[in-house]
C-alpha cells in the first residue's frame, strides 16, 4: 500500500565516490571564484593560481574551476547545434569566453594540468531531449572530464553547470547547478555515455540500448539523489488515468518530502510513494489518453521526464438485459 510520506531523511552507505564531500568545504571557494571574477585579458596560469590560492586540495581546486567555468564562460548553442564547423578548445573558450561541451572539457582539463591533477577529456553522447528516449542520435557528441586524484576518479561536466540547452539546442536556460560536479556515477550514466564504457567508472557499464530506454535525468534527481532502476523506462505505455509503479534506488543522503507530476508543463499533482531499507517507490497517474510529456518534480525541482502514450481506459459495459440507470 502507498502512503504519503512528508519528510524523509536516510544516509546509506553507498555513495557514489570513495571520498564524502561537505558543503562547508566549498563555499568559501565559490566566494573567491566569484571575488576573482572573468579576468579577461589575463593568462590561464594566472586565472588558475588566482581561484586556487586558497585551497588546500585538489578536490577543491577542481571546484574553483567548475565555478569559474559556470560563471564566466557562456554556453555557445551554435557550436553545440553543429560541433566540427568552429573551433571549441580551450584556447578559443579563453579567448571568447563561450563554448560547447568540448571547449568546456578541455579548459577544464588545461586548468587541471596546471595544477598537475590527472584529468582526461572523454567524448560520448549526450540524453537531454525526449526524442533521445529509445533511441540515440549519433550527434548528441558531448565532451567532459574524469579526474582522478588519490586513486578515485571522480565525474565533472562544466559545460552543463551554468544550465542547459533546450529540446532543439538553440537557447541556453541558464541556471547554476552543483550536479555536475563530482555526480553519482549511476545517474551520470543515465545523462553521459562515454564512447570508452570503462570510463562510465561502473563495475556493470550501462549498454546503449539500456541508456537509451531509460527517462530522461535532470539535475533534481542528481541533487536529490534518486537513481531510477532498470525497469524504469522512459517510454510510458498502459491505460490512461490508471497509475505506473516505479522503483528508484538511493545514492547518498536524501531529504525527500514532496514527489509531484505534471503533463504538458501543466497543473502539478502530488504523487504518493513509499520506502523501505531498498529503494524509494513511486506511484505515477499515468495521465489522460494520448501523447503527452510526463515531468517529475522533486522537491519543486524538475527531475525526470518521460513520453507518455496512454490507450483511453475501457468503458463499463452495461449487462445483456439489464437496465441502464435513469
């Protein structure tokens, strides 16, 4: 039986990386990233001996880069709409200060060598776009970097902490996120399929057509720390105004008090679910018949979007001889 639950708070035991890293940690480092500001016109050594004179890790250096990254280099839509036509390095995301996921990824990785922290460019494909749902285009090519320090590799993508592109990538929704930095390896799979699987830092690698099947992530659900299963799929078939039981797994920490739902970007219900010591379980409507977009907010914060394709629901059939009500 589902219940609603207002407030749930867990710590299990598997995180997604060796090391736990505390907010504390860092915010005295955004705060100087962001005193530091663009420094246009100066070199790259400088930039990087500015936002890192204070930190006292590597891990922390990593996230003055992320910072800076999100705060002073735009997201160029046209190169990420047609990669290859202009150059994305880090020299021009330098100079310019704009960039795609390539150009993100290597400044990332030269910011990186400066310090002398192991950090590599991957390339793979990128899911953001319900058209991405069963299927992949070959040209959601995307760049972001592994760094691996004290033998853990940890997870980053600086393109996508300032916001994200829309469905047909010619605006940016620009809005900060901390979910790419160090993400949980099991949701930045369901995001990020590296041509390299090994470099999807899972002891099971997710195949393509695993990757492709499942809902679209945003960064609610990597905040939140909700990994959906394998049996949750992105593509929702049944009956409409009926319900779809899901299972979500854990990834960290989670304060969960609110599930909603909505279809067509309209009016949000609220959604019942349940836990116990395995998972989290989720009771979605399956909304009205036909094709819609089903988006799921955690917390207010959109978390997973799925194409939703629902038969209308069979009417009661009246008994042979029997008389229909007045």
């Amino acid at each position: 039986m589902f219940r609603f639950v207002f407030v749930l708070v867990v710590c299990l035991g598997f995180a997604a990386n060796a090391q736990k890293i505390k907010k504390e940690d860092y915010f005295f480092i955004d705060r100087l990233v962001q005193e530091a500001g663009p420094m246009k016109g100066y070199s790259l050594s400088y930039i990087v001996d500015s936002i890192t004179k204070d930190c006292k890790t590597e891990l922390q250096a990593t996230r003055a880069f992320y910072r800076w990254e999100a705060l002073f280099v735009a997201f160029d839509t046209r190169r990420f709409r047609h990669p290859g036509n202009a150059a994305d390095h880090a020299s021009t995301a330098l100079m310019e200060r704009k960039a795609a996921g390539e150009g993100f990824a290597r400044l990332f990785k030269a910011m990186c060598d400066l310090k002398k922290i192991d950090c590599v460019v991957v390339k793979g494909l990128l899911r953001r776009k319900l058209s991405d749902i069963g299927k992949m285009e070959e040209e959601a090519v995307h760049y972001w970097n592994v760094v691996t320090i004290n033998n853990t590799s940890y997870l980053i993508d600086a393109s996508l902490s300032g916001g994200q592109p829309d469905e047909k990538g010619k605006h940016f929704n620009k809005e900060y996120t901390d979910a790419w930095w160090l993400c949980n390896r099991k949701l930045f799979a369901c995001t990020h399929l590296p041509d390299d699987k090994s470099l999807q830092l899972m002891e099971v690698p997710l195949t393509k057509s695993e990757f492709a099947q499942g809902p679209i992530v945003l960064p609610g659900a990597i905040v939140a720390g909700l990994v959906p299963t394998k049996t949750v799929k992105g593509l929702l078939r049944g009956v409409a105004d009926s319900s779809t039981n899901m299972k979500f797994n854990f990834a960290g920490s989670l304060d969960l008090s609110s599930v909603q739902v909505s279809f067509d970007e309209g009016k949000r219900l609220d959604v019942p679910f349940d836990f116990d010591e395995f998972g989290i379980y989720i009771k979605l409507p399956n909304g009205p018949a036909g094709k819609h977009v089903a988006d799921v907010y955690i917390k207010n914060k959109p978390a997973f979007r799925f194409r939703s394709e629902m038969r209308p629901a069979l009417k009661k059939r009246t008994p042979s001889g029997a008389k229909k009500p007045a």
